[in-house]
C-alpha cells in the first residue's frame, strides 16, 4: 500500500487529475498516479524523460539501462514495468533476464550494463578503459551522456517508489 496520497484520476479533480486524464490517460500507472500528487514535478518529470529518449540509444537500449539500474537499486516496481517495456521493444524475455543478471545476450547490450552498473557503483568516476569500452562496442560520446540522463531518470523513479511503497501493478518478472 502507498505511504504517499495518490491522485485518482477518476474521483479526483485538480491538476494531478488533469495529467491523468489528459496526457497520461492511457497510461494511468500507479507510478503516476502518486506523482501526481506534485503535479509539478509528473510534469517536469515526463518532460525530461521524453526528452532524453530523444537521442542516439535505441528503446531496446534505453530500456537495458533502466533495468540495470532498477535490479541493482532493488525497485520491484521498476524491474516489473520496464521488464514489459523493455518486451514491447522488441528485447526477448532471455534477453531481459540476462541484462538483469549481467550476463547480455549480446556484446553491445553486455557492454551498455556494465558501463550503466560501473557508472552507478563509482558516481561516475569510470576508468578510461571503462570508457574505451564503451566506445569500442560501438557508442559514442552522445551516447554516454545519454545512458547517464537515463539513469538520473531510473534513480528518480527508483527511490520515489522505495519511499513511496507504490503497489507493482505489471506481472512479475522472472527471478533472476
């Protein structure tokens, strides 16, 4: 159960209710609907994160570091929602799982988790090498400013949910 307010957009009337009901009315999360609450911040929020999707990483790729970020940050709800996602870009379920276990399908994807996970553990001090392997699987400079965007917006998410206790409304993935 959600230890914030949450704004029902059905009941509820307001600005929150109006993203809800507006914007977000197909996609009436509970993520959303206790963001809301800051109708503020779902707006800025949003903003951002349509904004950083608008760059050289693919959706597969996009969708590779926000599960990264949430298995190593433990957010259940997180690794449910973009477990389903990440499927609705095309990633199989053996390729989602071995992203979450660190062990990629492929070379590319490998090396997009670990350069998101040594980012995350090191605050962003990564080693050249680190960096050079990144590059050398094919990303470029654009590209590492992206997964970093990226991963502000998973750290986001990550800790509104941890605090918030917001109730996983996606099927729950596969252990790993």
């Amino acid at each position: 159960m959600p230890r914030l307010n949450i704004v029902e957009p059905k009941s509820d009337t307001g600005p929150g209710a109006d993203l809800l009901n507006g914007p977000l009315k197909n996609k009436q999360i509970n993520i959303f609907k206790g963001m809301a609450t800051n109708p503020g911040v779902l707006k800025a929020f949003l903003g951002y994160a349509g904004g950083v999707k608008a760059g050289s990483l693919t959706e597969s790729e996009h969708e590779i570091v926000q599960l990264v970020m949430a298995q190593e940050n433990h957010c259940d709800y997180c690794t449910a929602a973009h477990t389903q996602i990440a499927k609705g870009t095309g990633l199989s379920d053996d390729e989602i799982t071995g992203v979450r276990s660190g062990n990629a399908t492929n070379d590319k994807h490998q090396a997009l988790a670990e350069f998101t996970l040594s980012v995350w553990q090191k605050n962003g001090y990564v080693s050249d090498e680190e960096l050079d392997a990144f590059r050398d699987a094919g990303y470029d400079d654009a590209a590492v400013i992206e997964v970093i965007a990226e991963m502000s917006i998973a750290a986001f998410t990550n800790m509104f949910n941890h605090v918030n206790e917001t109730t996983v409304d996606f099927p729950e993935p596969a252990a790993v």
